[in-house]
C-alpha cells in the first residue's frame, strides 16, 4: 500500500507534537521546588487512583508556601490520537468557573462599583423584578432562590444544550429569567448555576464591559492565567482534552454533546491545572483581590434565619482536615474538577479530569493530606 507524503508528514508532526508536550512537563518539574517524596507519594496516590475509578486522563497541580511548585499530567488527554495529558491540558472547570467570577465580582466591589447589597436590576435591568429583591451578594451565595436545572438528565434542553450563543449572558438569561423564585431570597441555600449568571450580568453591568473581557483583563491576566478561555465548541484551541464518560459496563465512551456558552459565568470556563494553580497563588497572595475582599468571599454565608451556609461567595468552605479549606468542585460533561486551599498554611492543590462522574474531591482531599504531611 503506497503512503502518501502529506500521511508521513502528519505522522511527524503528530509524534514532534507529542514529545513536545512531554518535554514542557519534564522541564517544569526539574524546576520544582516540591520535595522529593511528596511528589513520589502524589504520583503514586494519582496512579492509584486513575487504575482504581478507570480514568483516561488526570492533570494536576500543588502550590506550597503561597507559591506554585509543582504540577504533571497522568494518563491520556485523547486516547484516540495517543495525546498525553500534561499540566498544560485543558479541561472544562465545569463549576470551578464560578469562584473565578465570584473574584471579578468582588473586585469590583473593592473598586467601588459594585454594590453587593442593591437590587440585581441596577446592574442587569434584563432581569426581571421578582416579588422580592435579589442582590448580587445573594447570587454569588446561592441565597437568592433562583432555580438550577430542571431536571438532570441530558435531555434536559438546559443540561444537554446544543445551542450556541455569542452572549453568555443574554443566550444565559433567557433559559430562567421569567421563571418564579423557588424560595425567599436569602432564607435558602439554592444551588444555583443560573444564579451566577445574574451575577455575571451584574459585572458587565457595573464595569461597562462584556463579562468575558472583564474577567480575562482583572482576573486572569493578573493571575498569569493566560491560556484559560470559555469552552467555544467552534474554537480551535490547543491543548483542549477529549471529554470521556464511562459506561454501566466499566466501557469509556465519549461524553454527551455540551454547548456550555450559555453559562459560562457558572460553569463554562476552560482552563489547565497550571493556570488554576496561578489562580490559586493569586488569591493566597492577595495579587488580584486584597486580604478583606478575599476573606469576606471566604466567609460562610448565613440565612435569614441565621443558619451557616458552609459556602461563601463563590466558595466553597469547609474544615474536613481540622484546618479551614477553601475551594470548588465541578462536574459536567467529560469533566470532574476540584480546587482546594488550606490559607492558614498557604497550601493549595488543583485536580483536573477529563471523564464526568469520578470523585475529584476525594483525591483532592488525599493530595492534600500528602501535603499537610498527613498521608503517610
């Protein structure tokens, strides 16, 4: 069988595109500061997991003393083509996405130009009056009884969207803006990824920009997050990885069809392990928001009754390992995700996978361990 030129070359291409990708890992990692054994024993735990859960591909991230130390990529980014993942792979944040416009909100606040406490409508006069007031504050905690999805399957037309929009917040405002509160703002904790929508219309509504360039001007640039973007199903954009879901019978297929540009304020950003370990070092370090703003977004709201939330402005909070933590999960189409901050030791780890339904959180919270120096 004659093959042409043009076959050749791509195979060329493809394997120079391969051992480029491996080479940028072994390069940064030489750099690490991270020890020796921690990095043996993070390797080994991620390993474990991914032949324990069948996961085709892992990136990771840690950031140790406020700064980022280390960070590898496990397993394939697409098994089709043979591309490994590395830390610079990018993955659908899913809802991770939201602590990212919670800070472009809060730094508007710190600015002065974004009252927390006022009626939404100031800001985003597209969405409706309700019979009670909804704030931005109340959006960002998921305290202002706004709906999530419908329902859960991907038939969904909201969960399994196929549409695509140039404005993710006006394509977003429409798929609930003229529905009816599910509860009294600010007497229930409503998870809510529509309700960050509001608060993303809100940004472009006090900044006087779209809420895409807002958020990549102040927050990702600021942060040296250069490489995340909203997941544009049309783009084409390096490093993004294959999306994957597992069959009842242990089979990996790939993932349903998402069109997530209508909300990506709450769930529709991409990003790698390396550019949200950035973020991560930007928060511990007070580089994009200052020490208040960032503790007020750490706080665990309240209901109107008094009752803590266990969630902040955007984050998440919680004290599983004796020590406050912060941070986010997220799962959606072909990813699971999850963030993780102890600030009282300036720690921080970033799990990033391209498969739906697997428990990022809890290998996470074992990297964690192995950082605190309590996995062994």
């Amino acid at each position: 069988m004659r093959i042409s030129r043009n076959h050749h070359a791509r195979m060329l291409l493809t394997k120079t595109f391969i051992v480029l990708l491996l080479l940028e890992t072994v390069a940064f990692s030489q750099q690490s500061n991270l020890s020796a054994e921690k990095r043996t024993q993070i390797e080994y735990a991620v390993n474990k997991f991914m032949a324990a859960n069948g996961i085709p591909g892992v990136s990771v991230a840690i950031v140790e003393n406020g700064e980022y130390e280390w960070s590898g990529g496990f397993g394939m980014a697409d098994l089709e083509n043979s591309v490994p993942a590395t830390s610079y792979t990018l993955y659908r944040l899913a809802s991770i996405s939201k602590p990212i416009t919670a800070t472009a909100a809060m730094l508007l606040w710190q600015r002065g130009k974004l009252d927390l406490d006022a009626p939404a409508q100031k800001y985003c006069p597209a969405f409706p009056l309700k019979d009670s007031p909804i704030t931005t504050r109340q959006s960002l905690a998921h305290l202002a009884g706004i709906r999530h999805y419908k329902g859960d399957s991907q038939e969904d037309p909201e969960v399994g969207n196929i549409r695509h929009f140039d404005s993710p917040i006006d394509g977003g405002l429409n798929f609930f803006k003229n529905d009816p509160l599910v509860a009294q703002p600010g007497t229930k904790f409503n998870y809510s990824t529509h309700g960050f929508t509001v608060a993303g219309c809100a940004i472009e509504g006090a900044s006087g920009q779209k809420y895409v360039d807002f958020v990549r001007d102040n927050v990702l640039l600021p942060a040296g997050m250069t490489h995340t973007r909203p997941d544009d199903r049309f783009a084409i954009i390096p490093y993004r990885t294959r999306f994957y879901s597992k069959q009842k019978s242990g089979a990996l297929v790939n993932a349903d069809f998402l069109d997530s540009s209508y909300k990506v304020p709450g769930g529709g950003w991409l990003s790698s392990a390396e550019d949200m370990a950035r973020f991560e070092v930007a928060m511990l370090n007070d580089r994009v928001v200052n020490h208040v703003t960032r503790d007020l977004m750490w706080a665990s709201q309240k209901t109107s009754d008094g009752k803590e939330t266990g969630y902040g402005l955007g984050w998440g909070t919680g004290k599983d390992l004796g020590v406050v933590d912060v941070g986010h999960g997220g799962g959606q189409q072909g990813t699971s995700t999850f963030i993780m901050m102890i600030p009282e030791r300036r720690a921080g780890v970033v799990v990033l996978m391209n498969i739906d339904g697997a428990d990022s959180s809890a290998l996470a919270t074992d990297l964690m361990k192995i950082l605190l120096g309590a996995g062994k």
